[in-house]
C-alpha cells in the first residue's frame, strides 16, 4: 500500500511526503518488533524480485537484458535523490536489482552483507517505487504494477 501511495503521489506532481501519511508509517514502523522488521524487509525484497522478474520477462521477449537497461536507469535516478539516498546505498540497491534480475533472492543476496542499516530504508523503498513505476511506464498504466501484486496475493490465498 505504501509503494501504491508513494507512485499515485508521483503521479499527481506531488512532491514530497504528506505529513499525515509520514506520521501513520511512523507509527506503525515504531510498533514492530525485530522480527516483523524483517518481515517488512523481506517484504520489500520480494517486490523486488518480483518486479525485476517481469522486467526480465519483458525485456527478453524483446531480446534485451534488463540489467542492462533497468540499472543504470536506476543508479542515475537513485543519484538525483541526493537528500533521500545516501550515495553509498546506491552499490546496495545495484545489487539487490541485479541478484533479482538473474533470479536470485535478493533477501538471500543481502543477508551475507549483514544487517540492514537505517540509511538504507529510503533507498530500498526508492528503488521499489521506481522498478514499480518502470513497469508502469512500459505498460503505459499507471496501476499494473500494483495490480500485479495484489493479483499475486490474491491467487495466493487462493491456494
């Protein structure tokens, strides 16, 4: 929900953070324990691979590599954020995109570098926001990406 609020945000000009909305995740992220901390990194991680996987699927039906093309893209986005992302994330999140894009676990990929840091909290979420908003963009629907998930949770508790 928060990724979807973060691109109708974007796709509204706003820019920045409302207030009221910064105050309810701060809430919540202060009311979790350590491991429902992790369960929202993995979370996180997962939209990750999730994203980078139908990256991957559409850029080879074109014959493209979408590390190639999704990367850099990132990494220079990822730069004109200088206020929000730390430049040493940037390598973090780089890996995190490329261990997904060649279909490994970026949860996995990023536990051998240790724990998370707080300064890569908004980089993790720029980068989701923006993989989501790439699939967007190529679908030309400002929407799929989150109705991508959502259909995605629902089949899973279909099951």
């Amino acid at each position: 929900m928060m990724i979807d609020s973060r691109l109708k945000g974007i796709h509204e000009g706003k820019t920045g953070i409302d207030p009221e909305q910064q105050v309810m995740v701060d809430q919540f992220t202060a009311s979790m324990g350590p491991e429902e901390v992790d369960d929202l990194l993995d979370g996180a991680c997962t939209l990750i691979f999730m994203f980078m996987t139908w990256l991957r699927k559409a850029h080879e039906d074109h014959d493209k590599d979408v590390i190639e093309y999704v990367v850099p893209n990132l990494v220079a986005t990822l730069r004109m954020m200088p206020r929000s992302i730390r430049p040493e994330a940037i390598p973090t999140m780089a890996g995190l995109v490329v261990a997904a894009g060649t279909g490994l676990s970026p949860s996995l990929w990023r536990r051998q570098y240790g724990d998370w840091t707080e300064e890569e909290m908004n980089p993790l979420e720029a980068t989701t926001v923006l993989l989501a908003e790439q699939i967007n963009r190529i679908t030309d629907d400002p929407d799929f990406a989150t109705r991508m998930i959502t259909e995605a949770l629902s089949r899973l508790e279909e099951a």
